[in-house]
C-alpha cells in the first residue's frame, strides 16, 4: 500500500503532538482494581505492544480507549480531545479509532465487502459505491478481493482476521488497536496476520497492541509496555526489555512465555 491509501492515518507532524495519551486510568470491576492509574503517551507513528500475564488488564485497557467500558478516574486523549468526557459524542469519539479483537470480529451474516464497508456507511456517511471501492481495494491489496461476495464462513481464520482488520482501518482511523489479533488462530495462520501488521506500521499506523507473540512484540514495537496487576511496572525499547528485564514479575513472566 502507498501512504496515499485509505487505510492509514499520518498521525500529526507535530512530535508534541500525541496520538494517544492516558492519565491516571483507574477501573475497578466491583471491588476489583483492575488498571491503578495508567499512564502511557503513543506518538505519530509509534507501535506499542503491552504484554503481561492473563488477567492483568491488557484487554480492559484497551476497552477503555475504545470507550466500551467506562473509567472510574483519569483522562484518555486521542489527537487532544478527551474522549473520556462524559459530554463527549461516543461515534465522533471512535470514528478516530479502529479496532480489531481476538476473535468474533466478522459479521457472519454478511458477506465480505459488506462486513469491510458497513461502518464507513453507516457511521461515516460514505456513500455506497464509494465505500465499495475503498472496501474492493483494500481487499485486493491483501489479496482476498475474489471473496468479496463470500460470506466469512468460507475464509480461513487468518483470511477473517485480515478482512477485520482492513475493515479496522477502512476509514483511516488516527489509532489502530489490536487485542491479541492471533490468539485465537491456527499456528500456521498467524504469520499473514502479523505480515499486515506490519505492513501498517511500515506506512506510518499508530498502533496500540496486545500480543503474547514475544518476538513478534520484539520486532513491530517501538516500544514494549509490561502490564502487572493493572500496572505499568516496566517499559522500553524490546531489546532492553526483553533481553534485560528488571522488574520480577516481567523476569518471571519472560521465563513463563519463552
Ligand atoms: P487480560 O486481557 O490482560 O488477560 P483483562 O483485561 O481481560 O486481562 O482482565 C483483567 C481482569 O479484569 C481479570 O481479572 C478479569 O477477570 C477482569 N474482568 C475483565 N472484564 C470484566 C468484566 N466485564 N466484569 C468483571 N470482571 C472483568
Ligand atoms: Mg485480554
């Protein structure tokens, strides 16, 4: 893909200018603390892989940027606007973000293109035959445009994940955020995924991402984020972190997944 394509925001030129910024996010489920005040700042360009133990709140930090599950205390910034103001429009909030979970991403009940052009539609207005032609070339570009018609059901799980995730960036979102795209895949799928991962980061995507795939994590991040009990214990380039991790939890955690 060319850096003029849909698919890809630029992010802003400004390097003071974050795509993303967390302060202080605080969630409880319950009497459970779930994240104990999150900081984290993405910038134009940047891929951040969290990576941490089941349970940690990998999955719930991500929600809440997405604004599916709400915050008990801070603030979520995306390009400046806090989008974690109770005041603020929801759609014009997400329409910023594109979003692609482990599995059960797919419409079943629709075929392909409708799945890819559905939200730019009916959430961005984009008139039928235009949304059709971003949706048809996006799919040719990872190589799927023969199942334009097909229903989801006839793809592989990879195949269904990389329509979900062009789907994702359809509408050219600022930030891209991926939870754990490959977990729910054959072993042998995983590679096509990660693949168009990459790509993204190689035309410029923001991308705030979960993974448990280490060397993945080691060479798409920038950044490696380590998540612990609702934390962030650790953070840094992946060689340094990977390679040399100081916390106990992360030296634990790395010696677990190897
Ligand atoms: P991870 O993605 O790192 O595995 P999650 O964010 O899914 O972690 O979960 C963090 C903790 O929050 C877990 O203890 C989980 O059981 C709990 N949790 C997640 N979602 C909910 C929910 N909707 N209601 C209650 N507890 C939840
Ligand atoms: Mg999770």
């Amino acid at each position: 893909m060319s850096a003029q394509d849909p698919g890809v925001a630029r992010g802003d030129a400004s390097p003071a200018g974050a795509v993303l910024e967390l302060r202080g996010i605080r969630k409880s489920f319950g009497h459970q603390p779930v994240l104990r005040g999150i900081d984290l700042t993405l910038h134009p360009h940047e891929v951040i892989a969290v990576i941490g133990a089941s349970g940690s709140g990998k999955s719930t930090l991500l929600k809440t940027v997405n604004l599916l599950e709400g915050i008990d205390d801070g603030q979520i910034l995306v390009k400046g606007d806090d989008i974690s103001d109770p005041r603020i429009d929801v759609d014009a909030a997400r329409a910023k973000i594109g979003v692609v979970f482990q599995q059960f991403n797919l419409f079943p009940h629709l075929s392909v293109i409708d799945n890819v052009t559905l939200a730019l539609r009916k959430v961005h207005g984009v008139p039928r035959a235009e949304a059709e032609e971003t949706g048809h070339r996006l799919l040719e570009r990872i190589g799927l445009g023969q199942f334009a018609t097909a229903y989801p059901d006839r793809l592989s799980g990879g195949q269904q994940q990389r329509v979900a995730i062009v789907r994702a960036i359809a509408h050219t979102p600022e930030l891209i955020l991926l939870d754990e795209v490959t977990s729910a895949l054959d072993p042998q799928l995983v590679g096509e995924v990660l693949d168009l991962v990459t790509e993204l980061k190689e035309q410029g995507a923001t991308i705030l991402m979960t993974t448990h795939e280490m060397s993945f994590a080691r060479h798409v991040a920038d950044r490696i984020v380590f998540l612990h009990r609702g934390e962030i214990v650790e953070q840094g380039a992946p060689a340094d972190l990977l390679d040399s991790p100081q916390h106990p939890a992360l030296q634990e955690f790395l010696a677990r997944v190897a």
